[in-house]
C-alpha cells in the first residue's frame, strides 16, 4: 500500500480544502499580464488549490523590489475576479530588510493590511508569520492575530520557519488553533522528520507547507546531491513509470502528518506535471532507502 496520500488537505476551518500540490509565488515576478495570468491559470486549470506567496516575494532573482509577487497576482486576481474565487490565497508578514524581523503589533498589522491592498483582495486565507521576531513576545503576536481575524481581514494564522516550541509559546496566547506551518522540508532536508514538526503538527492538528520540496531544484537536476540519492530517486521512478521529480516530491507527501509541497516553477507546463507526485507508489522501503541515501549513511 502507497504511503502517498492523494486526498485533499484541510487546513483549520477553511471549507476549501488544499490539494496535495500548493503554487509557489517565490519567483512569481514576470509583470506581463498575459504571461502572469497564465501561469496562475495553469496551475489552477491542473487542480492546485493553494496559491502561497508573501510580501517580500520580488526581493529575489528577477523582481522589482519589496511586494513585488503580491502586486502581480494582485493585479491577476483585479483582472480575473473568477480566479479568487477557485484558490485558497495565502501570504506571509513580518520580514522586513534590513531590520530583518518584526512582529510587533503596529508592523504586522500594517505588514497585513498593505498586502491587502496589494492583493486587491478583502481577505487573505490564510496568513502566516514569516519568520520569527524573537524580540517580540508572543502574546502580543498572538493579539495581533486574532484581531486581524476578528475584523474578517483573515481567515486562518499559520507560523513559517518556526520551531515547535515557538509555535506552542503563540498557541498558548490564541483562543483559537494555528493552522499550518511552513518549515523547510525535501529529500535533502529531512530536519521536520527529527526536530518535532511533523511531531507537533500531527498532536495539535496544523497542516504542514513544505517549502523547496526539491531542494532549491537540487534534486531535479542531481547537482551537489549525493549519488546515492540520485540513484535511489531514479530507481524508484524508472519503476514507477515517471521521473525524479515526481518521486521527490511523493516522498514530501508520504509523511503521515500529510504536508502539502509548494512548487515554484514558473513554467505552466510543469506546474500541471507536479501533480502526477500524488499517483506515485512509495511504500515503507523506499521512503527509508531515500532517507538513508540522503544522510549517507545507514539507519540504525
């Protein structure tokens, strides 16, 4: 029995549920409007349901500057309004070059509201810290919050980059439960399986967004991996009739605290070829065997 699971992905109270495969908006930065509609339509036309990006999205390769990505699937979603209603739209606040970090009341508030008007939406999904500002406390972060969902400009909180323990401070402040969390996770960074993330996400009930589920695309073209990977990963797919990305991203969705893997290519047709992951087989020897060929070295 495959340990991928194919079924959609509940994220807190939201009705819509996610597909297994999320949008990426990373390298979102294209502002021909044609092209932009394109690839958001591409990936909703193949069944993604989650578009994720964040404010400080456009920063990176080949953007314009701070809101960048928003700005441009703001301007997709103001051109198509059908668009917004077929996704779950989440971003992300609270990063802020040079500073780097801030959370504080006045900030992620302001952070929020200016994605709002980016977006050109009345109101974001899902809306996830950052990163966290370990010089502001928790319960203030956790009242920020919950106003933000009181006044209906969110829907549902999600924490990015941060540890159980940072996730449990915040929760101890909510009077209602943090959705999802986005940790870094792929065949070559198997941290979530071993530093409590997976642990937490399955106890308090969060859905996990794995970001760079092929490792920067690491594990697309076999780059600075391990060999032994490599080999396992196409082992697995000449068997499986695909290819290595399609394994690597079935492993990301195997763990049974059920991640949804965001994608970032901005090429549509691969957009729509990310979801085969979820046909493929992966049983318990072979999620082990890419574990032990990531690490080098057997398990105990």
């Amino acid at each position: 029995m495959s340990l991928v699971d194919p079924a959609p992905r509940r994220i807190g109270s939201l009705e819509r549920r996610s597909t297994p495969i999320a949008f990426g908006c990373w390298r979102f930065t294209d502002e021909d409007p044609r092209r932009a509609k394109s690839l958001i339509a591409a990936a909703l036309d193949a069944g993604i349901v989650l578009i994720d990006t964040a404010d400080v999205y456009g920063l990176g390769p080949g953007g314009t500057g701070f809101g960048t990505s928003e700005s441009i699937l703001g301007g997709v979603l103001a051109g198509d309004p059908s668009l917004r209603d077929r996704m779950i739209l989440a971003t992300k606040g609270g990063i802020t070059p040079p500073v780097p970090y801030d959370s504080s009341p006045s900030y992620l508030r302001s952070a929020c509201e200016a994605s709002l008007r980016r977006l050109r939406t009345d109101v974001i999904d899902l809306y996830f810290v950052h990163r966290p500002d370990v010089f502001t406390h928790p319960g203030a972060v956790a009242e920020t919050l919950s106003d933000l969902r009181a006044s209906g400009k969110i829907r549902e909180v999600g924490l990015s980059n941060h540890t159980p323990a940072q996730h449990q401070a915040l929760a101890a402040h909510l009077d209602f439960p943090v959705a999802a969390t986005q940790p870094e996770f792929s065949a070559l960074h198997l941290d979530p399986l071993r530093d409590g993330t997976f642990d937490y996400c399955m106890t308090a009930g969060m859905t996990p967004l794995a970001w760079s589920p092929l490792a920067g695309g690491a594990l697309a073209t076999g780059r600075g991996v391990r060999p032994e990977l490599v080999a396992v990963l196409d082992r697995i797919a000449a068997r499986e009739e695909t290819d290595r990305v399609s394994v690597a991203l079935a492993f990301v969705l195997a763990h049974p605290a059920n991640p949804i893997a965001i994608v970032g290519t901005q090429r549509p047709e691969r957009v729509a070829g990310a979801m085969a992951a979820w046909r493929v087989r992966l049983e318990r020897d072979d999620v082990y065997d890419i574990i032990e060929a990531s690490d080098g070295t057997p398990l105990p």
